[in-house]
C-alpha cells in the first residue's frame, strides 16, 4: 500500500477521496463547534454570576447523530456520503422534502479538491501529510467564521503548534523562520488593532485574526507573511466592496477577515515562493 502512495497520482486520488469524507465531518465542525462554545460561555457566566448551570441537550462533534433541522429526521449512512447523497436527494430532505443547502456538498467538494492537488504537489511525505492537516483546519475556520465571527482556539492553537512542530524537522521552512513567523504574525495584526481603535474607537477585527495568522506564519515562516496579507487584504477589499454594491450591505455591516488570511494562506503554501520572488522582482 505504501508503494501505492508513492505514486503521486495514486496518492492524489486517495487523498481527494479522503478530502471528500474529511469535508463531510467538517460540516458538522462547522456547525456544531460554535453551538458548543457557546453553552460552554454560558455555562462559566452563570458560574460567575452564582447560578445554575443552565441545561441542554448533550452536543458533541460525534453525538447525536446527524439529523435534518426541519423535521428532526435523523440522516442514515446511505444518506451521508459525500455529494453522492445531495445529488441523489436532489438536494432535499428525504422525510420532509426540506431543500438542504448547496454549502454541504460545496464544502466537501472544495475540500477534497485540495486534499487532491496538496497531495499531488507534495507527494507521499510529511510536507503532504502536514498539507492535509493545514487545509481541512483553513476550510474549518473559514466556514466558521463566514457563520458566526469566531476563529475558535481549538483550531487555531494547534494548528500554530503542528507548524512549529512540523518545521522543527524543516519540513517547510526552518525552525527560527517558524518562530519568527508566528510571533510577527501575531503582532503585526496586533498592533494594526490597536491604531485602528485609538484611531476610531472602534475594534477592526477579532483576537482570533491575530492567532490565525500567527499560525500561518508557524506554517510557512516569516518571508511569506508580507504576499499573506497582501493577497487576503486585496481579496478581502474586492469581496467587500462587491457586497457593499451587488448584495447592498452598509459599510458598517462586519466582514469577516479570517476566511480571507485562509485563502491567502493556501495560495502561499502552494505558490508563495514564485509569488514572493516575482513581488521582489517588481520592487526592485
């Protein structure tokens, strides 16, 4: 099997059906991940305020099992694979007939697509093994954040600490790069917060921006930071002023930003070196 793998397009093909399943589960940490943070929030209020912990139905990434949220109709194994099942259903419900969203099989299809060229650029090695891990933890965090705002700790801590991990061997670029990084990562958005509030008053984004690109910073070390922010800044301005046009949302409506670092912390992880040489070379 391990020969097998060797072979990068066996191993593309393995690793884009693997993406399919992985994006299928990070439904559910999409869904359900915020939901949980936030009786886990209530919960410590009300142990600060003295009161009874309030009550609710037991919740975690694995239990209960999946089920539609109109009818309450619990999703079988045959109505849960990967966009085999939407397409099949035609994306409805099979016991209300209830349209579900086209955002599920998106999800699993972006995420198998990038398990499928990770694995084909990198190959059967720890840099494409670690790849995998980087992508389903961006997908993850972007649909979180486009949901609710939040870049929760619980991915974006271990994925600081996997990079740092993985670049102790030099797996993407070296250690003191790594550490770099992620300390640079942090405070340049860090210190961009803080103008932006004494400027204004106002908080231009969230602490859970700092720690993500902290985290790419561990990943692809501290040369790639300045081609991140510019391509999340430039993407993040375009998307934002066609809402503001197409969709008529008011400038004070928040936009996420997360999504955006994601995004740009994937093109660099593929393209970040040509990009940063080909920056370099129209500076000059």
């Amino acid at each position: 099997m391990l020969v097998l793998l060797a072979d990068p397009a066996v191993f593309a093909c393995v690793a884009g059906l693997l993406g399919l399943m992985v994006g299928s589960f990070l439904n559910v940490v999409i869904h359900r991940l915020p939901i949980m943070m936030e009786r886990d929030w209530a919960g410590q209020c009300a142990e600060l305020r003295n009161e009874a912990p309030p009550t609710f139905e037991p919740l975690s990434l694995a239990r209960p099992r999946s089920r539609c949220p109109h009818c309450g109709h619990a999703i079988g194994a045959l109505e849960n694979i990967p966009l085999l099942s939407w397409l099949i259903l035609r994306g409805h419900c099979s016991g209300c007939k209830a349209p579900i969203s086209p955002r599920y099989p998106l999800i699993e299809a972006i995420t198998g697509l990038l398990f499928a060229y990770a694995a084909w650029r990198f190959g059967f090695t720890a840099a494409g093994l670690g790849a995998l891990a980087f992508m389903a933890a961006l997908v993850a965090l972007t649909g979180i954040d486009f949901d609710t705002q939040l870049l929760p700790d619980d991915i974006t801590l271990p994925l600081l600490w996997l990079g740092l991990a993985l670049n102790a061997f030099g797996v993407y670029t070296d250690l003191k790069s790594a550490v770099i990084g992620a300390m640079a990562g942090y405070l340049s958005l860090w210190g961009v917060y803080w103008l932006f509030k004494l400027a204004t008053g106002k908080e231009g984004m969230g602490y859970g921006d700092f720690k993500l690109l902290a985290a790419l910073g561990a990943w692809l070390g501290w040369q790639m930071l300045p081609v991140v922010i510019l391509l999340s800044s430039f993407v993040g301005a375009v998307v934002g002023i066609a809402l503001m046009v197409v969709a008529r949302r008011g400038r004070n409506v928040p936009i996420p930003f997360g999504p955006y670092l994601a995004a740009a912390g994937v093109i660099a992880l593929f393209w970040g070196k040509p990009l940063t040489r080909a920056y370099l070379g129209a500076s000059l």
